[in-house]
C-alpha cells in the first residue's frame, strides 16, 4: 500500500526543508501547551474535502475534521460561496450582536433543524467563538433561571478548557459539581455493562437527588453529552437518556445537552439526543455550526430567559463570516440528508472495524455511532484480575464503594450481582504508536479516552464509499504493523507486572 504521494527530486527537499524549519520555529517560539502539532507534525497548506496537503507535498486523509468541526470537509464550495458572498456585498464582518439578514438567515435555518419541541419555543444567545463559552453561558442561564448554584456532571465528560467548563468535565473538580456515572458497556464503573449497567447508573443518579443526605443539594443543572468523544467515544444508552430527562424533568432541573461535537449530523441523526427521541431545556452548539469558522451558540428554552440585558456578553459574537458559512453548512446537511448518510456508512464502517478485534488481541472495543468512531487498544499481554474467589460485594468494592452500594442496591433487586471480568489494561503507547503509523500511511486520526488510549475517526459527512474503504485499508494496516512488532514502533516492552504506563 502506498503511504502518501511524495514529491521527488529537488522539489521535494526543498518542500520538506521548508516544512522542517516551520516545525522547528514553531516548537521554538509556541506554548507548550500545543497538543495536536506534537502527535502531527505536518504543516498544511492546501485542504479540500477529506483531504490535506502539507508544505512537503505530501496527502493525507483527515479523519480528524477540525476535532469535527468540518461537517463538509476542508473548503466545501457551498462554504466557500457563502463567505464571498458577504466579503463582496460590503457588508461588515463583526457587529456584535446587532441584527443582520446574516444572522436572521442563520437562525432562521438553525431553528429549523433544532428537535421538536424546542424549535417553537426556543431562545439563542451567540457567545465568544468557542464552544466552552457556550458552557459558560449555559452554566450562567440556569443559575440565574433556577436561583440554584451547582451542576451535575458525568465521569469521562469534556466541556471546554474554561474554569466553569473544566470543572463540569472528567479531569478536573470543583465544588460546585456533583459527578455521576456515565454508562458505558466496555469499562462498565459497575463491572456488569448493557442495561443492567445502565440501569445501576440511573439508579445512582436518582439517590443522589433524592437523598437529603447525599451532600449535593438540588442543582442549577445537568450537563451530559449524547456521545462522549473526548472521553472515548461512549454512547450514550438511549433509555437511559430518557431516564436523565425524565429525573431531570422531575425535580425541575434544566437538562443541557452538550452538542457541541455531536451535532450537525455526526452520530446519524441532526442532533444526538433525536436518538432517544429527548428534548433537552438548553442546547450548547459550537464546532460544525460555524461552518469551519469560530461561533458558539446556547439554545434554551424561552422560560429560562430571566437574563438582564448585558448579562452575558462577548466581542466576537457578530462575526458575519461564521453565521454565513454555519447557514450554508447546516442548509448543505439538511437538504441531502448527510445525517442519515453518516449513519448508514458509519454503521458499516463499525462493522468493518470490529473484524480487528477478531484478529488482533490489542484491539479491545470498537464502538461509536454514525460518523464519530473510536476502536480503543489494550494490553494484549496482561488481563484485569477477576478476583472470581470473592463475593460480588467484595469484589465490588475493589473497585469503590459505591459500586458495593450499587452491587448490594441491584441484588436486592433480583440481580445475580456476578461481575465479568474487566478489560485488559488501556494501552496509550499502542494507541499512539498506531496513530504515528496511520500518519506514515497518509492518514490523520485522533487519540483520546481516559487514558489516550482510544483511535479517534471524525471524518467529514461528505466522504464517499472509496474514501471510507481507503481510511479503514490504512487504519487495518497501521493497526496490523502495530500489533505484529510493536518494538519496531516505538512500543516499549512491558517492565513490570504493574500498569502499562508511558513515561511522564
């Protein structure tokens, strides 16, 4: 298989000597804090559709998207139209948040994608660009909308990098935040996995609301994602999503539905919570509906509107080039439905995937949903112990007490309490080990999980058949050079029988 198209002689040392310097000068003058350049050290200089072009002439298959901000893929002509169109009418390009017929037309068009049962009640504040300001402005409106403080949150979330969004995401704590189990099949917190699992988690949630002495008094909030993606690709179960508005709706707490990855017809359907048929109180959108351009938005529920003027601000919320690219954008997706599109080949694409597992033992889960797909890779040499001669009390408690709590909860309940056997370690060498193999091969993916050990795709809504079968080719060649001689990939042997850990 070929890696990537190279150019040869004279043009390409010199393009590779340009790049090379870039990269150098950029490691010399930026933060450390940059994280995608150390793990893809390419300099773009040309994109179109799925694919990207570096300074040494070299193409690769983006299935990292802009993180999934490219709903069409690098400069989709419609996108392109959109911009020119408002550079050459002379209209200006940030007016704060005065009213525009750009922005009419992009609330106009988002309105009419939002799920049913929002759409013809709903409000929109634009924030600053980013998507973690849209959290911020979520997080404000229903303080203010409830007269309540704290937030509830799930393990393994991710918010944005501000300090009300950090708090709410899984690597960080505040005390404003309550964390509650997010269901998961693979690494259940409970060690049964599918409903019983789910179920475990819902049951969680509800004691911690309804018990007095649960030390977290009734929220301003929940937020949750539909899929989580940074924090490896989990869906969501449906019922249990269902659960979370109908505890919620309860007890009079706005549900916040983070859309910010999810949306614009990544997981199949426009909006991720359409899966469960659930209409969340507040929608925080970023990413894909700006079209590839900086904008964030809140959608809320028009009785929560209790703000004053001026409550919530933010220089950059006019900006008219992000409101008509996001326009076309959403229009684009709607009109050829490329969210039911990403749900057929997403579907196939898992399938395809999953045949790696059968093959290879360092490929623990495959799991997603439409086009946003994770495949996390373990330690094939090592299992989690079982601890099969103790109870399921114990060996719950093993892993916390309140999964005990949860165990002896489901007994009582006519559960066997048996827990399975916990995966294999997480293997964040392998996972990056892959990823730099991807890279050789011309192929661009994404790493992340809780411990970075989970292959990320996020490829644009409009990659056709060919293309798909072209990223699986690579990504199953990556993957079978990988497993076959790790050592050959950077992969250190394992040291000792403790956890397989890279150097920090």
């Amino acid at each position: 298989m070929a890696v990537t198209e190279p150019v040869t002689g004279e043009t390409f040392g010199g393009a590779r000597a340009a790049q090379e310097g870039i990269l150098r000068r950029q490691s010399a003058r930026e933060s450390r804090a940059r994280t995608y350049a150390r793990a893809l050290p390419i300099v773009p200089v040309r994109a179109r559709g799925l694919t990207i072009e570096g300074a040494d002439g070299r193409r690769y298959l983006d299935c990292l998207s802009g993180a999934g901000t490219l709903a069409l893929g690098h400069n989709h002509p419609v996108v392109l139209e959109a911009v020119r169109k408002v550079l050459d009418s002379g209209a200006p390009l940030s007016v704060l948040d005065l009213a525009t017929p750009v922005k009419d037309a992009f609330i106009t068009e988002l309105f009419r994608t939002l799920p049913p049962g929002l759409a013809d009640r709903a409000r929109v504040q634009f924030c600053g660009p980013a998507g973690t300001d849209a959290v911020e402005a979520a997080f404000k409106l229903v303080r203010a909308a409830t007269g309540r403080t704290g937030i509830l949150a799930f393990t393994g979330a991710y918010h944005g990098m501000t300090t009300g969004a950090l708090a709410a995401s899984g690597g960080a704590g505040d005390v404003r935040v309550a964390r509650l189990p997010y269901p998961q099949d693979y690494r259940c917190p409970f060690g049964v996995g599918g409903p019983r699992g789910a179920e475990l988690a819902a049951r969680w949630t509800e004691t911690v609301l309804d018990d007095p002495k649960s030390g977290v008094p009734l929220p301003a909030g929940m937020i949750l994602e539909p899929v989580q993606g940074e924090g490896g690709v989990i869906p969501a179960p449906d019922d249990w999503l269902r659960r979370m508005r109908r505890l919620t709706a309860d007890r009079a707490i706005p549900l916040i539905a983070d859309e910010i990855q999810t949306g614009v017809g990544r997981t199949g359907a426009f909006w991720a919570v359409e899966h469960s048929g659930v209409t969340p109180d507040v929608m925080v959108l970023s990413k894909a509906i700006g079209g590839s351009l900086p904008l964030a938005v809140v959608v809320y529920r028009d009785d929560l509107d209790v703000w004053e003027p001026g409550a919530h601000a933010g220089t950059f919320r006019g900006n008219q080039l992000a409101m008509a690219a996001g326009t076309a954008t959403l229009a684009h997706v709607r009109e050829n439905a490329l969210a039911e599109r990403a749900g057929v080949l997403g579907a196939r694409m898992l399938a395809q995937l999953r045949r790696l597992q059968d093959d290879f033992a360092c490929v623990g889960d495959v799991r997603g949903r439409g086009l946003m797909i994770g495949m996390e890779l373990v330690d094939p040499e090592r299992e989690e112990p079982t601890g099969e001669a103790e109870d399921h009390e114990s060996r719950a408690s093993a892993h916390g007490g309140g999964d005990a709590i949860a165990a002896r909860d489901a007994a009582a309940n006519g559960w066997d309490g048996d827990l399975r056997p916990g995966p294999r370690p997480a293997a964040p060498e392998l996972a990056s080990a892959v990823q730099r193999a991807c890279l050789e091969r011309g192929l661009i993916v994404e790493l992340g999980g809780r411990h970075a050990g989970v292959v990320r795709l996020l490829p644009p809504l409009t990659i056709t058949d060919e293309q798909a079968a072209a990223v699986l080719d690579r990504l199953a060649d990556a993957v079978t050079a990988v497993a076959r001689d790790p050592a050959a990939h950077g992969v250190r042997p394992r040291r000792d029988e403790g956890r397989n850990e890279p150097d920090g």
